[in-house]
C-alpha cells in the first residue's frame, strides 16, 4: 500500500530536521567565507596576483548563492603586449561555472553591467607573455552585457552618448589562443570624438564584430582586422571641417561650425569588404590661406564593388575661386588592411583633376625623397590632370606648379631659388622640369655665407611612372651658367686652413651635376672664374685671374669619393707680393689620375703636371728672393717652365712631393708640405755644375752651397700627416 507524502515526512522528519539544519549551515558557511573572501584582502590578492597583466577592485560585493557575484564600483584592466585596456562599472551582478574550475577553467555566465566605461589604449611597452604551462587557465564570458553604455575610448577615439553592448570571449592565458565571439555596440544618439575633435554627432550607430580562434603571432595589433568579421551601420550628422597647413606641410583639420552628412553600411568578411557596402560623405569644408577661409562642399562616396573599392571625391569651385578637385578611383581587391603606402598606390587607378592653392607643398617631399634632400615649399597653386592604372601613371597626365619655393641639398650645401614646374608623363617615363629663374647656393651650416647668386637653374627631374616608386628611381640633372661668386673666401672651409686660402675676389662659375635617388652626385662638371682673386699658399701671397675646370665622376655606389676625370687650373696676371717682377706670372696646372673626397676640407690627390711663365714662384714658397744666390734667380727668371710631380690636399696641408720643374737653362727638385700655414721641406736647384740646396724646416732656412745634390737624395720622404 502507497505511503503519502505526509506520512513519509513524518516518519523521517528527523533526518529531513537534520538535513534542512546541515544544508542551511553549510549555507551560511558559504554565505560568510563567500562574502568574507570577496570583501577583504583575501579575494583580492588571490585574483590581483599579477596586477601589471590583470586585476580588479570593486568597493564592495556579495554572493547569495554558489556561482552568483553581485559588485559594487568595479574597476577591471589588463596589459598584453602593447595594449592597456581598463572597463568600470557602478556595479554589476553575474554567475560564475562552479563545475569548470576544475578543469582549470575560469567560466561566466551572463553578466550583466550598469554605466559601463570602455577604455583601450596603446602603450609603449611591451609586456610579452609569461612562459607557457602545460596546463593554463582558460577564460570564458558567455557575455558581458549592458543597456547602459556610456563611453567607449579606443587610442585617441572616444564614442558617447549612452547606448547597449554586448562582448563575449575566450581567451587561454600565457600566450595562448584568443577567440571574440560574436559581440555588439548599439548607440542611437552617438557622439565620437578624436580628441577633442568632434567627428560625428546625433548618429545612430551599430557595430556588430567578432574574431575567429587564433594566437597573437598569427595577426597582432592592425592585423587582427584582416581576420575580423564585422559590419558598421551609421547615420548622423558630421561637423563641417576647417583645414589649415603647419609649416612643415602637415594638415591640420578642427571642428567647424556648420553641418553635414554622413552614412554608411560596411560589412567585412574575414577582413574583406563586402560587396554592397557603401558610405557617403558630405559636408561643408573651410580652407586657411592667406589669413582668409576659403569655403567649399565637399563629397566623399565609396561603394564596394564585386571586385574593387570604388572612391569618388569631389569638391566643386566656389564663386571667386578656381580651386576644384574631381577625384573618380578604383582600388582593386576589396581588402581593408594595407599597410604598405607602396602596395596601397599599386592598387589604385583612375583620375585626378584638380587646381587648389595650398599655403606649402611640403606635403609632397615624400613622394621626391626619403631623407628630404629636395624640397618645395611656400604658398603654390598646383594643377593636375592624371591618369592612374595600377598605380601607374600614364601617357598625357600632367601636373603644373607656376611658382614654389625649391630647396635642394647638394654636397653639404643649400641651392634654393623660387621655380615654376611642369610635369609630364610619356610612355613609362616622368620628367619633372624645374626653373628658378634666380637662386642661391649657400652652405647649410651658414645660409648667410653664399657661394653662389645665379638666374637660370634648371632642375630636370626623371623616373618611371609608377608613382610607388617614383622617389626610388628618380635622377636629377642641375644646370646653372655665368652664375655669380660674391666672395671667394666663402670657399675657404673647403679649404686646408692658412695652408691654402683665398683672400679675397669674386668670380663666376658653370655648373652641371647629375644626383641619384638619395641625393648624391654621381658625375658632374664645375667650371670657375676667379676676378682678382687674392690666395694664400702657405707664407705665400699671390693675386691674379683663376679658372678651374673639374669634371668628377663617384668611384663607389654610396659615398664622396671620387675620380677627377678632368681637373685644371688656370692662372694668369698673377703678382706675387713682396715680388719686385716687372711681369706678370702665369701658370697651367693639370691633374692626371686624380681623386677627391667631397668633405670639409676636401681631400685631393694626383699626379700633377705644370706649366709656368718661369720657376720663381717655387722659390718664393721656401725663401725671400735675396736670400738665393743672385745666379739662382737670373736662371729661375730665364723662360717657360715645365714641371711635374704628386699633389695631396688633406684637412690641414698641401703636399707637392717628387716635384721637378725644368726651363732651358736650370732644373729644380722639390718636396714641399705645407701645414697649418707653415712650409717644410727640400729644394735642389742645378745651373750646369752649379748647384744649391734649401732646407725649409720650422721656418727657418739653411742653404746647402757644397754636395748639394748628395745632400737632396739623402733626405727622407715627406710626412704622410
């Protein structure tokens, strides 16, 4: 027979009084070490063990039942690799997988937060994760979940303005894999800002993301959008923008006071575009120029196509302006992440027309160079018409400059000069034409110090058309004719100091250098013309009328060292002073096998030969005429004069070494080094049987008027420094 419910309590009430006493004890032991654990330092040491990757606060908490979690004021952040993240919350209250602990497993449920604020940061440094076990805890949130959203901070990116969320994840500690599983942010009265800067307003934003399962390695930072599935849907009004340009040509952009329109639906698939997509972009957009604001509206549509992302841009001229861009490209693939400036350009084609004024062209220096050794700058209208395939640009697209500042750096020295350019594309090729129709050459360490003031620069400019490379393949020509030299001694920190040094002159030179991608001469000619040029050669003082013909030609790939194809010099009308000559000296200097480093000073070396009036000059360098033999100066007077020898011009000195010089009726040898200003050396002279020596040491001079010549052959070789 059945026994009733009733009866069978009463039968065992007391093992049920037994029961209910032992489960309401162990109750209220889970009640006190629960809520004891959660509200003192206990709770808080055991999951703050490694504050600088994870931790939490919360001012107060409670649980009422295993696995339930109720928090007041909770604080929550965390440090991997290069990013900072924090999230707080007034409170919130969840469940946590009791059963999964034992699997090492650190499981909720959902969990559900009030006023929640989002911040996620960059940081420069980066905390790498800890060795791998072989067993991690592993972290799950089946969803986190609000209805009071009330800011979201990524970088430098703020959206307000109250709204929903909902994230869930996965992740294995130490390292191990990380998987966002589908999660969402709603705002229907959205505010985002970068910075200060309002970007967007009154906007109804939707933003629907998720990760797949993967480790850092295999897509950290940026990357991780080229695995992500997303989709953005966004209507709202989007602040007029007003545009200035810094000085070093950058764009900076603030918030206007007028209002436009911005809306988009994009969906991404494994960090690809899907077909369909659009986004449209209009609004008012002020220009600084001049210390006025030049108004326009500005169009932006992008829509994604079966195989490419299209992109027009177009701001029509306004009443007393030309200024117009009209941008219709195609990108193709329809990939999201690239990186790489290069890649991106190689992506495009299209066309381009445009005529605006910017306040500097600076913005252009990184399609010219990479280290900035040419430059355009100041306020310049530039206009455009381009073709673009594949990056490429081609035959008939074209681009004016009527005025720019050029700058370019050249052997340590600043050419500058206000040009007009024309850019033209044939075939594969770009060429670039620049004229300044004056400049000036200056050195870089003192601008005021001007070598050159000239008209005529001409800059030709040439590369291929793939405008990725176009600064990788560029070749420079610099031409410039009769330019004029105001001061000769600006030339003197080329120069080895008191050793050799103009004194004073003018003068006017050619030139015509051909400079590779980085900015350095590869070949080039440089013909002088000194007027009354005063020069120093050690003790020596010499005026007259200079010319100087080099041509140059770079020996190595990288580098200032040279081969002197062809260096003269010419002087003439030449008076040495304290020199009682009726006539004027003359002289013919050639260097055969020639070198040059390009420094401060410069370093020359070869093998030179001379032709000269006569052989005086090479005496005034060891001794005052009167101190010679009267003989000696009769034949040094005595007819043209040829010579040869080695010349070496370092940092300090000037080094004639192995020099024979010879006319009818006398032949001389010499070493002479000239250093810091001060001539040391050895002098044999020979008039038939006669002969003469001159030791040049410290400045002091002792004849040798007996065995000269066993003496000469005996002495030992010049000094190298």
């Amino acid at each position: 027979m059945p026994v009733s419910a009733n009866a069978w309590c009463q039968a065992h009430r007391r093992s049920l009084r037994r029961t209910g006493f032992a489960a309401l004890a162990l109750y209220t032991l889970y009640l006190l070490a629960a809520n004891v654990f959660l509200n003192s330092a206990l709770g808080s040491n055991v999951i703050n063990r490694k504050p600088e990757r994870y931790h939490a606060q919360w001012s107060w908490a409670m649980s009422l039942y295993p696995g339930h979690i109720y928090a007041r004021d909770i604080v929550m952040g965390g440090h991997a690799r290069k990013t900072v993240w924090t999230v707080r919350s007034p409170s919130a209250h969840g469940r946590i997988q009791l059963l999964p602990l034992l699997r090492k497993s650190l499981s909720f449920g959902t969990i559900r937060a009030r006023d929640v604020r989002v911040d996620v940061r960059g940081s420069d440094r980066d905390l790498r994760p800890p060795p791998r076990v072989k067993a991690p805890w592993r972290l799950h949130f089946d969803a986190i979940t609000t209805d009071t959203l009330r800011e979201v901070r990524f970088g430098e990116f703020i959206a307000d303005g109250g709204g929903e969320a909902s994230f869930a994840l996965d992740k294995e500690l130490r390292g191990g894999p990380f998987e966002l599983l589908p999660s969402s942010v709603r705002m229907p009265r959205a505010r985002v800002r970068y910075r200060d800067e309002v970007l967007l307003e009154q906007a109804k934003l939707e933003l629907e993301f998720a990760l797949p399962r993967h480790l850092r390695t295999q897509a950290e930072g940026a990357a991780k959008v080229g695995i992500a599935d997303a989709r953005l849907r966004l209507d709202g009004q989007a602040p007029s923008l007003d545009f200035s340009q810094a000085a070093d040509g950058a764009f900076k952009m603030r918030r206007g006071r007028d209002a436009g329109r911005v809306s988009a639906d994009l969906a991404i698939e494994r960090g690809a575009l899907v077909p369909g997509g659009h986004l449209h972009w209009s609004t008012p957009v002020g220009v600084a120029a001049g210390g006025a604001v030049r108004r326009y509206r500005a169009q932006l549509d992008l829509d994604v196509l079966a195989d490419a992302i299209g992109l027009r841009m177009r701001v029509p001229p306004q009443p007393g302006s030309e200024d117009r861009i009209d941008a219709n490209l195609r990108a193709s693939g329809r990939r999201v992440l690239e990186t790489d400036l290069h890649a991106l350009l190689r992506r495009l084609s299209g066309s381009i027309d445009l005529r605006w004024h910017f306040t500097t062209l600076r913005w252009l220096d990184p399609m010219l160079s990479d280290s900035g050794w040419l430059r355009l700058d100041g306020d310049a209208d530039l206009i455009a018409a381009l073709q673009l395939r594949d990056g490429v640009l081609q035959s008939g697209s074209r681009v004016d400059v009527p005025r720019a500042a050029l700058q370019a750096d050249v052997f340590d020295n600043v050419i500058a000069g206000d040009a007009h350019a024309q850019a033209r594309v044939d075939g594969d090729t770009t060429t670039v034409n620049l004229v300044a129709d004056r400049f000036d050459i200056a050195p870089r360490a003192d601008r005021r110090a001007v070598y050159v003031r000239g008209e005529d620069l001409r800059v030709d400019l040439v590369s291929d058309g793939d405008l990725a490379r176009f600064k990788d393949h560029l070749k420079a020509r610099f031409r410039f004719a009769d330019a004029r030299i105001p001061d000769l001694r600006n030339y003197n920190r080329n120069l080895p100091g008191d050793s050799l040094r103009f004194l004073g002159g003018s003068g006017r030179i050619d030139g015509d250098l051909a400079i590779d991608a980085a900015g350095e001469v590869g070949s080039g000619m440089l013909r002088l013309r000194g007027e009354r040029a005063a020069l120093q050669l050690g003790v020596s003082r010499l005026t007259g009328d200079l010319r100087l013909d080099t041509r140059l030609r770079r020996v190595q790939k990288t580098g200032r060292h040279y081969a002197l194809d062809g260096f003269a010099i010419g002087l003439d009308n030449v008076r040495v002073t304290g020199s009682e000559d009726a006539a004027p000296w003359w002289a013919r200097f050639d260097l055969d096998r020639g070198t040059l480093d390009w420094q401060q000073p410069f370093r020359v070396g070869g093998d030179a030969r001379l032709r000269m009036r006569d052989a005086s000059v090479l005496l005034s360098l060891f001794a005052e005429r009167s101190a010679f033999p009267k003989w000696i100066g009769r034949m040094i007077d005595e007819g043209e004069a040829q010579a040869t020898g080695t010349l070496r011009v370092d940092q300090h000195a000037v080094v004639l070494d192995r020099l024979h010089a010879s006319n009818a009726r006398i032949d001389v040898d010499a070493r002479l080094r000239i250093a810091d200003g001060r001539p040391n050396g050895d002098l044999y002279a020979r008039w038939g049987l006669l002969g003469l020596g001159v030791e040049l040491r410290g400045g002091q001079r002792r004849l040798h008027l007996t065995n000269a010549k066993a003496w000469y052959d005996a002495q030992p070789p010049l000094p190298v420094r």
